[in-house]
C-alpha cells in the first residue's frame, strides 16, 4: 500500500500546511502508543499555526509522559494563555508543580482548578502537598490545603490535618473542633484522639490529656507517641511510677526512640535517682527496669491467647536481642545507636473460625461475634460491620496479610512477605483454594516477588480497602508493628525463597545510586562514584532492575556503600560477612539496615554526611519533605577512611 493510500496521511498529503491533518496523525499515534511520532505530529500541527488549547495540551502531555518535564510546563502554560478555564491543564500542571518543588505555584493552579471545576480537583493532591507545608513550617498554606481537602472529602485524616494545622498555629480551640469533628467521622480514631490530647497537654490541662492519651493507646497500642505523651502527662503530675509504665509500655515498640531515654532520665532526676540518668541517656536501662520490660515484652499478649473464639498457634517466643555497635570513623556513636538491646515480640497465627477482617490504611480483625483482635489489628474499625463496604466471603480459608506502608520496597520484604513464612511455619499448607488477601500493587517488586513464591492470580486478592470473612481465617503477627526489625528468621526465609542458586562467588564491589527519587540525593554522587572506582566499585540503580536481577545483584556483593534508601533492603540478599557501609545524613540517622546487617551475618559501618547548614549553596536541599528527606554531600576524605577501615 502507498503512502497516499493510508487514510490517516491523505489529510497531511493533500493540505500539507493544514494543521488538522497533523493534529488527527497526533491522536492516531496516541491510540498506537507511539509518543514521539505523536509528539512529532502535534508540533507541526502548532507550527502550522495550530491554536487549539486541547492540542498544547497533548503536547504538553506527550512531553510529561517523555520526561522532558520543562517543556511540558511550559506547553502546559500557553494552554491556559488561549484558555484559562482548560481544567485538565490546571491539573496535570499542578501535579508538575508539586513534583518540580514548586509548592506554593502547585497550590495556585490546584486552587484555580478548584474554583473553575471542583469535579476535578481532588484531596489526593491537597492532602500530601498539605502536609509538605505544615513539615516546612508554612502553616497557613497548610491550612488551605486540609480544609480544601475536608470540603472534597470529609475524611477523619483531612480534619485531624486542619486541627493540627489551627495547634501550629496556635488557635486552640478551633484545633480543639477540627478534631472533633474527625471524631464525629470516625469514633474510634486513635490519631484525632491522640491529636485532642495533644491540645490539651499545650494548654495544661494534663488529666483531660492523660485521658485521651490513654484512649488513644487502648486504640492502637503500637501507637509510640501516644504512650511517650500519657507518660509525660503523668509526669507533669508527678504520677512518676504512672509515667515509667506507659514509657516502658513504648519501649516494647521502639527501643530506639531517644524521647523515651529522655522521659526516663527526666523522671529519674525528679525522683532523685541521679546515677540513673546519664546511662539512661547513653539508651540503657537500670537492670529492674529491664528485667520489668523483658517481663512486659513475654507476655504481651496473654491473656488474647487463650481466647475461645478463636486458636492461637505461637510459633517465635520472646527474646532479647543484643546488637553489637556499628563500626565508624566518627568520634562519638550516634545516639540512634547507642541503645542495642532490642526486645523482639512472641509470633503467632490467629486462626479464626467465621472471622472477619477488614483493611483501608490499617488491618482490623474480628471474632465471628464482632470482638477486635487487638494482637493483630491496628483498629477497632471492625466491630462495626454496618460501617463497612459490603461482606465479601472468600470461602474455606483465607489468608489476611495487608499491612501499612507495603507500596515500600522494605516495608513489603519484611512486614509483609514473612507473614506468609508464619502461616507455613504454624502447619498450614498454603493451598491453591485459599485466598490470599494483599494490598494492591503498584510497583513491578510485588507481582514479581509474589510470582517467585508461586502464588497464582486466582489465589490473590489485591485490596487497599476490603472487608471479608472466610469459614477459617489466617492472621499472622504484624511483623512491622514493632518497628520492623529484621529477625534472622526472616533473613532465612528471604533467602530461601529468592536467592539464586547455587549462589554466585561474592566478588562483587557495589555503590547503591538512589536513582531517579527527588529527595535524600547524594549531591556530589559522581565524585564520590569516582573515588569508589579507585577502589574497584561500580555503581548501580536498583530501581533500574528486576526484583529477580536485584537479588542476584547483591547475591554476588562482597562490599556494598549506599546511601540510606529502601534500595538497602536487598543487603539481605548478599552473603554473610560482605561488609556495608551505609551513609546517613546528619539530620536522619536510622536503625533499619544495622539491624538488618546483624539479622543477616554482615559486617555494617556507617558514614555521617555533611551538615547543609554550613554548605550555604545547598541550603534550599533542607528539609522539602522533612529530615527524612534531607539530601547529603559527603566528605571524600572521610570516605576514603571509612573505607580503609573495612
């Protein structure tokens, strides 16, 4: 067939300076999903003299899809200049403006979006851009955003981020009614609960503060903050021995948290224990204060097991576990490791006949008479059916594993797939009748490490909002409840499931890059690439890989530098001894990948980068998101230190 032949060209063939043809040539690439052709397509349209606002849009849409996000911006803006109602562009541009950390022009498009059409705005991109303004201190954009959230969606998150957002700025009482008014949405919300003790703890009035804060513990017991703010309520009131249980109580959850070795140290200066709170300081306990919390951690769940309506299959016991100190040039530990004693919970299958379970954001799991399992839910959302989407019954068995924070590469290694090790490790055969519930995917590491465990697709029930029963439910522990710390039984599992074998000769020197993420950059990354070459590394980005290729990446390390990342997740994969250094920014040092190295037979040291805030040119790289999202620049001397050290 010629060219004049072909339908789609017969407009361009025959008025070759008409921008109609081009621009139907641009929807006929689309439909093929040729971008660039469509792209092509689309310009010529515009230099032929093309003004139609719906064409600069697909332009800008083409060069958005292509990562060429300047010149999409900027098609995105002629759009609105011959249209400045043209509510698609206001709200992919506002979306561009947020991703390019132009916050505040972010809100402006979003905010004329809202105004013109409010069908298309969406609390989806005023709740995160929200709560990057109340972390970076903008308050009163802050509050545009949640109470714009709160009018698209009345939600018990958007009313408890405009509370929060009123407490920033002072205003109390309306804090005071944003806050109950999530409670009016959702009674049992521990986080607007926790939030109205947090106001009433500002203005002084500890015991109404106690009393929240002790409803909202009850709610949701692995809730750290809500333990460490009953305890200093109490301590307020001189409730001491009161203050000391609940900041025991939070230590069973996170034993690395520096404000609860403070709480203890404070209180034990008021009670005169003087000796007491420098080694409290250094993160260790007086030995009756341990021993009560080893006491605490064995018996976590008693008296739940031995409840009728359901069995309890105990597999992992409690233990204490002492890690010891990383390796590191610096001149002083830093305090996120000081404390090395971890107290690691019992592990355990619920299996519950007729029981229920409901997920959105947090599991809930219940009796067949409505009563919450509190050792495996995180709410109580589930004692109330009648609030639910509709019952949605799996049949014989079902396997319940949702869990928070599973679109995280680390978070869906450990806090997820072991659970199903659990289930296999109580007896249960993991049958191809029995459905298992998992949050939805989203990234490509889901499917594929689900495929290598040989689950099928009829098995699975992908939800991130779903209410079922089944006439035998299977709960295992929530492994991430508890801070996720790796275990070695973990580790294990991990490896036996996914590692290639046999296994490859470590030989392998690696530098993890962080990738195409726009926060927690290394930010002179090629120099320090270059020093790493000197010393036989290469550099890779796991994000540019295959979960399989991964695994069988870091299978054949034998020394590994990264930046602090999920990326490290994948150190549970290289084989015992391979040394790591992971590298921190001084404003966000954390414990994961420690205890995972010592989880996993590896030798870890760490590297502190350079504080920003003595490198002016670096100072608009502070704080987008939160310290959690602090870029580093690290000292190459140091480095090189670091890594004759190994």
């Amino acid at each position: 067939m010629t060219l004049a032949n072909q339908p789609h060209f017969v407009p361009i063939l025959t008025a070759p300076t008409d921008p109609e043809g081009y621009e139907q040539l641009l929807e006929v690439f689309n439909t093929c999903q040729n971008h660039q052709a469509a792209l092509n397509a689309g310009l010529k349209a515009i230099e032929y003299g093309s003004q139609s606002p719906p064409l600069f849009y697909q332009v800008a849409l083409l060069y958005q899809t292509l990562d060429q996000l300047e010149l999409a911006h900027q098609y995105y803006q002629t759009c609105l200049s011959l249209d400045t109602h043209y509510a698609p562009a206001l709200y992919n541009l506002s979306f561009l403006c947020f991703h390019n950390k132009q916050p505040v022009e972010a809100l402006e498009y979003h905010e004329r979006l809202r105004q013109i059409n409010p069908e298309f705005a969406t609390s989806a991109f005023y709740d995160p851009l929200g709560k990057h303004f109340l972390e970076s201190g903008s308050y009163s954009y802050a509050l545009t955003c949640f109470l714009a959230s709160l009018d698209l969606n009345p939600t018990p998150s958007s009313a408890v981020n405009s509370g929060i957002t009123y407490r920033k700025l002072g205003e109390y009482e309306r804090a005071i009614e944003y806050y109950k008014i999530a409670l009016s949405l959702d009674s049992e919300s521990s986080w607007a609960t926790f939030s109205l003790g947090n106001v009433y703890y500002d203005l002084n009035r500890f015991p109404e503060a106690m009393t929240y804060y002790d409803k909202a513990r009850h709610l949701y017991p692995s809730r750290v903050e809500a333990h460490i703010q009953y305890a200093w309520a109490a301590a307020k009131l001189q409730q001491y021995d009161i203050a000391i249980q609940a900041a025991l109580d939070a230590l069973l959850y996170c034993q690395s948290h520096r404000k609860i070795y403070k709480l203890l140290a404070h209180i034990f200066e008021q009670k005169g224990h003087s000796n007491w709170v420098t080694p409290c300081l250094e993160g260790q306990l007086p030995s009756h204060f341990d021993k009560q919390l080893q006491e605490k951690n064995a018996q976590r769940w008693y008296p739940l097991n031995s409840n009728y309506k359901y069995h309890w299959h105990s597999l992992h016991p409690a233990q204490v576990w002492d890690v010891p100190y990383p390796k590191t040039i610096e001149s002083e530990i830093h305090p996120c490791f000081l404390t090395r004693r971890r107290y690691l919970a019992e592990t355990f299958v619920v299996q519950i006949p007729n029981g229920r379970a409901y997920y959105r954001f947090d599991p809930s799991v219940a009796t067949s008479d409505n009563q919450s399992i509190p050792a495996v839910s995180c709410t109580r959302a589930v004692e109330n059916p009648d609030k639910l989407p509709s019952l949605q019954d799996l049949g014989d068995r079902a396997i319940f594993i949702p869990q928070r924070f599973s679109n995280n590469y680390y978070h869906w290694t450990f806090d997820t797939l072991p659970r199903l090790a659990l289930i296999q490790q109580a007896g249960f055969e993991i049958h191809p009748s029995a459905r298992i519930v998992v949050n939805a995917p989203i990234h490509p590491f889901h499917q594929q490490s689900l495929a290598q465990l040989n689950l099928s697709q009829e098995q699975l029930l992908f939800s991130n909002c779903c209410h079922i029963t089944a006439k035998e439910l299977l709960v295992p522990s929530l492994l991430g409840d508890s801070y996720s710390t790796p275990t070695p039984w973990m580790c294990q599992f991990l490896r036996d499931s996914f590692q290639p074998h046999p296994l490859p000769q470590p030989r392998r020197r690696l530098y993890l890059r962080r990738g195409n993420t726009n926060y927690r950059q290394v930010l002179n990354e090629e120099a320090v690439i270059r020093l790493l070459e000197n010393y036989g590394f290469e550099a890779i980005s796991p994000g540019s890989l295959s979960f399989p290729e991964q695994v069988a990446t870091l299978a054949a390390a034998e020394v590994v530098v990264a930046p602090h990342g999920a990326g490290n997740t994948n150190l549970v994969y290289c084989p015992p001894g391979t040394a790591v250094i992971e590298i921190f920014s001084p404003e966000y040092v954390v414990d994961f990948y420690w205890l995972l190295s010592q989880a996993a037979q590896l030798d870890y040291g760490y590297l502190l980068g350079e504080d920003l805030a003595n490198l002016p040119q670096f100072q608009d790289k502070r704080n987008y998101f939160g310290r959690h999202c602090h870029d580093i620049w690290v000292d190459l001397e140091k480095l090189r230190a670091t890594l004759e050290m190994i």
